[in-house]
C-alpha cells in the first residue's frame, strides 16, 4: 500500500499530470534535477540529501513523517497486431523514481501474552508509517511510454495540496483541485444539486 497508493485515484481528484515548465527542464531545474536523480539509481548520496532536504524544508505537517524514495524498473507488456498485450514480451523499459511521503505516528497501547514470562504484559509502543499523504511518481507515462517532461502527483488530500512543496520539488504551477475547478467554471453542475 505504500508504494500502491500514491500510483492509485482519479487524475484532477488526487492524481495531477504535473508538465514542466520549459526552464526547469535546462541545467539547474527541477526536471533536470531528478532526472539526474533517477538516473544515479539512487546512489548519489549528495543528490538523494538535496532531494530530501528539499521535500523537509517544503512539506507542511505537523506531525512526524517518513520518506520513502525508490527507484524501480517497469517491463511494459508489447502489444501484438490484435492488441492484447503479450506479457513475455516487452517493447520497452519504465525506469522510474517513487517517492511515498507517510505519516508516522506512535502505535496504540495495549496487552499482549508474553510466552517466555507465561503473563499479559503491557504492548510496547512503536513508531508506525501510516498510508502515504502525499506521493511522486517521475517521469510520468504516457501512452505506454516515459514522460520525462511531466511527473505526477498524488495527495491523499485533494483540498491539501501543498503548493510550497509543489514548487520546491517539482518547480510546476499548482493544479486546481477538483473543488476549484468547480468554482471556477459555471457550466461545472454537482449532480447533487439537480432535482
């Protein structure tokens, strides 16, 4: 779920296709920057700080929260001459970066049945990731192919978009969510409001 979740929604709900501008794709943008990212495969310790020194000094919450950035390989199926897709064939393959920003907060407390001491005893009480708030995927995929010039973004949140770390992380404009694009176009009708 980790992992899955920021992938999951409804694109203009909780899913933005996020287009770089044209001067975050030259040297020093932020395109550029995870593009580098992505392709160091991780194991560029002074880029993974600056990304996540930039996700820390731009991301709202008031809680503790964990960071999780992966770098993964996708084999898309090929399509045969009737269009099913072929799973043991590949035309190409998605290299991608995930990253899965979770709120960790403390575990409940509780009883549990010690064996070696042959007592209920009190829970110890951890620190737990929750499900992610707030998700990156770069590049994007379109049509079956990488998107380096947009990425996307998941908030948990549609109303909570976090427009600093938008900016900071991605350097894209911020989307409208669902609820302002309804405010801003009159011809937009909630079904909830027809009789």
């Amino acid at each position: 779920d980790i992992f899955k979740r920021p992938l999951s929604g409804t694109f203009g709900k909780n899913l933005w296709n996020m287009e770089f501008p044209l001067e975050q794709e030259a040297a020093g943008g932020t395109q550029e920057f995870l593009l580098r990212l992505r392709n160091s495969g991780l194991e560029d310790e002074e880029l993974l700080t600056e990304f996540y020194d930039k996700v820390i000094t731009s991301y709202i919450y008031p809680e503790n929260y964990l960071i999780l950035l992966i770098d993964a390989t996708y084999d898309i199926p090929g399509r045969a001459s009737d269009n099913l897709e072929m799973f043991d064939a590949s035309d190409s393959v998605y290299h991608f970066l995930l990253c899965s920003i979770c709120p960790v907060d403390l575990s409940k407390g509780g009883l549990c049945y010690n064996p070696v001491t042959n007592a209920i005893e009190e829970r110890v009480r951890d620190w737990v990731g929750g499900v992610p708030g707030k998700g990156v995927l770069f590049p994007a995929m379109a049509d079956r192919e990488t998107d380096i010039h947009s990425a996307v973004y998941f908030s948990k949140k549609p109303e909570e978009l976090q427009e600093e770390m938008i900016e900071v992380v991605l350097g894209c404009p911020l989307p409208m969510s669902a609820a302002g694009q309804r405010e801003t176009d009159p011809g937009c009708v909630d079904a909830a409001m027809v009789y």
